[in-house]
C-alpha cells in the first residue's frame, strides 16, 4: 500500500529568523514596519521571507493591532433600486470599484445588504465604512455612528447635523444635463419623477427642475415614487402623471428602475418612446442599456468615486485629516441615446 507523501510544512516566522540571523522580533518589526530596524537589515529579512514563501498571519496580526482591516459598503438604499432583480446595478458597481481600490491598501470591503433598521452593521468586524447616498436619518449612518466607527459618504450627506467627510457626485449637474437634453430634443412639458426620500440627489434635481422650470415657462410636473416599489412603482406613477398631464412629452426619472417602469406606463398608453414621450434616467448601468429603446443616462464615473471614497476613509483611519477634506467627483458626462428633435424649443 502506497503512502501518500505529507504536506510541507508552511515556513514560519522562526525560520525566517533563523535563515535572516535575527530574532523573531526584529523579523516582526521589518516585515511589519514597525521599530528601529536598520534599512539594510529590514530588506535582507524581505528577501529571505520572499525566497522562503513566508507568509504572515493575518490574523494573528489583526488581533495585534486593533484592528480588523475591513471597511464596509452600506446603504440604506433598498435594493429595488440600487441593485434590482439582478443585484447588478448601481451600489453594486460601486462595491466592485470599492473592494478593488480597498485590497490594493490590503483591507478587504464587505458587502453589506441596505440597511432599513434592525442591526445590520452590529454584526460585522469593520474599522469603517462607506456610506452610500445617506438619507436623512439614515440608518446606516446612524448605526456607524452608535458604534463610534468613522464612515465617509458616497454624495453629500443631507443631514443638517451630519459632517462626515464625502464625494460630491454631482447630484445638480446631473439634472441639468438630462433637463438640458429635453430641452434640446424640443420638449415643452418635462415631467420629473424622483424617489420620495432626501437623498442628495433627490434634492439637487428637485431645485434644478424647479429653476430650470421657472426659467423656460415649464409648467412644474413632479412624481415622488418610493423607493421600495422599484420599477413597478415606477410604472404606476409615471401611468398616473400620464392620466392627470397627457400633454407631457418627456420624462426625467432619477432612478433607472423608475425610468424603465416609465418606459412601460408610456407605451401601455398608447404613446411611443421617444417619438411621442422622451425618457432619461441618471445612472448609465445595464437598466438604461438594455432598455428598449435604450436610455440617455449620465456616466457617473463611478469607478473613480468607489476609488475616491475608500482613499477619503483610509485617510480618516490614519487621522490624515488634511487628506480627508471632502473630494469631488470628475464631472459627469451625458451619454444621449434617444434623439427626437421636435422644433424650436419653447422659449419663456
């Protein structure tokens, strides 16, 4: 009977010492860049540890130091509408932006599930978090903030107390440059649909719409959906604003889920995307893509805000409070899709 041959033994940090001639401690110290370790002595120890395989215990390292070296991604955001059916949208190219950006400082980002209530973030060993979109009275952030944990935000918090730190997306730009584009396209009647919370960007495209509206002789049309309800919300509220407006021939919906149920309500009135009801959204994920006809949305440059977000919150972590001033967005870029240019637009 033939025996199958044992496992090498890992190398531990004694044989590092031991092949370096230095103690346990000194090797501890150069790999960990801690102490008063000579700078020729510390990249020998490095050379041996490579040559050797060595790897340190994280754990071990972890419990040495305090700290967990994770952060989390949070939102209250319900996934209805920051992720929809596929888990595929917005918070999630945000997660994927953000847990690159995190391991490349060595600290894993977990994934937490939109926060309503309850004590989602009371389970979790994080030294911080991101916080996406907070409402005010967010759950997320309040929970943060009970358990003395620092946290920045994904968009201005609207808190009137709230002073973390944050990425400013852009939440006025956005809407001018999708009410713009109506406007451009000849649209007289743009109807706004936003979620029924105060998320920042709720509130910048309430103001621009309501600015924007004074200044054409747009007669105000204002949905709020909430967030909950996801598309099919959506879909009943654009069918509403159809019946009480049927002269609106264009339709700003914040949320892309809102706007794919408002694509739906349209035709089952028996009007046409764009030709007779033009349809733009804000964030340029697979919703507004696959969309038929596809959406005119906004590049949000999200990879570069996850990335911005966890350099804001690391900075916060070290106590670097100079690099942990706010940080703003790259500015968004519209990507129009649906062209239906119908005239001279209406002037005041």
């Amino acid at each position: 009977m033939a025996s199958s041959a044992s496992t090498p033994r890992p190398p531990t940090i004694a044989d590092v010492a031991r092949v370096a001639g230095v103690s346990r401690t000194t090797v501890s110290h150069a790999l960990n860049g801690l102490g008063k370790v000579d700078p020729r002595t510390r990249e020998r120890i490095k050379k041996v540890a490579a040559e050797l395989g060595y790897r340190p215990n994280l754990r071990a390292q972890r419990l040495r130091r305090g700290q967990a070296k994770a952060i989390a991604l949070a939102s209250s955001m319900p996934f209805a509408v920051a992720g929809g059916p596929s888990r595929l949208g917005f918070y999630m190219e945000v997660a994927a932006a953000a847990a690159e950006s995190a391991l490349l400082h060595d600290y894993a980002l977990v994934l937490v599930p939109p926060v309503q209530s309850g004590s989602a973030l009371y389970s979790v060993d994080i030294d911080g978090a991101i916080v996406v979109e907070p409402d005010v009275q967010d759950a997320a952030a309040a929970q943060l903030r009970g358990r003395g944990l620092p946290y920045v935000a994904l968009g201005r918090p609207v808190a009137p107390d709230e002073d973390a730190p944050y990425v400013d997306l852009h939440g006025g730009l956005v809407a001018e440059l999708l009410l713009g584009h109506l406007r451009e396209q000849g649209a007289a009647h743009p109807a706004l649909i936003v979620g029924a919370g105060s998320r920042h960007s709720t509130v910048d495209a309430l103001a621009a719409y309501e600015r924007i509206a004074a200044e054409h002789g747009w007669d105000p049309i204002v949905a709020r959906v909430p967030e909950s309800g996801g598309e099919q919300a959506g879909y009943e509220q654009c069918a509403a604003l159809l019946a009480d407006h049927p002269e609106t021939d264009a339709v700003c919906a914040l949320v892309d889920a809102f706007a794919v149920g408002a694509v739906r309500a349209i035709r089952d009135s028996g009007r046409s995307v764009p030709d007779d009801v033009m349809v733009v959204t804000r964030y340029d994920g697979l919703r507004a893509r696959t969309c038929e006809p596809p959406l005119t949305a906004v590049d949000l440059h999200l990879d570069q805000v996850a990335a911005d977000a966890v350099e804001l919150l690391l900075a916060r972590l070290r106590g670097d409070t100079e690099a942990a001033a706010n940080a703003t967005a790259p500015e968004p870029r519209l990507i129009a899709r649906q062209s239906s240019v119908r005239g001279n637009p209406r002037t005041p």
